[in-house]
C-alpha cells in the first residue's frame, strides 16, 4: 500500500521544466539563467547529465571568443607589428 504522507522523490538524473520549484532549483544548482536552462533542454532533452554538458560547452565557447580576437584583427595586428619592425 502506498503512503499518503510521502511524496516520492524527484528524478535528479531528469530536469522537469514543467515544475516551477524544480526548474528554480536547477537554475541555482547550474548557475544559469531560466532561459538558458530552456534552450539547453530544447537542445539535448532532458537529462541532466546532457544539458550540463551542454551548459558546459556554451561556457567554453564563450571562453573562446572572449580570449581569441576575429581572424581580422588578429591579421591587422600582425601587420601592425611589421610595419613598426620596419619602421624602426
């Protein structure tokens, strides 16, 4: 016989976007913003494991373009630096 007193458990292994409390705790526990944590869902399901991979990748990724400037300045750099060599 079931117990009318307990509630069962959420499934961590899943995230329940349809459960307001549990979509707010996986915000906090990720880091990450609803809207992030939605598309992230939308991209891989709903696994937690596949959507913090994800939330990690976006993360790194933005890492990336942060650290490394677009092809353009890096070539206008290099040729900053060449014409300063010369100039010299």
């Amino acid at each position: 016989m079931e117990s009318l007193t307990k509630r069962e458990q959420p499934d961590r292994s899943k995230i329940n976007v349809h459960q307001p409390d549990e979509l707010k705790g996986w915000t906090r526990a990720l880091n990450v913003t609803r809207e992030e944590l939605l598309a992230a869902v939308d991209k891989v399901g709903d696994s937690a494991a596949a959507v913090r991979k994800e939330l990690e990748r976006r993360a790194a990724r933005q890492q990336a373009s942060k650290r490394d400037p677009p092809p353009i300045a890096r070539e206008r750099h290099a040729i900053k630096r060449r014409f300063c060599r010369m100039v010299q």
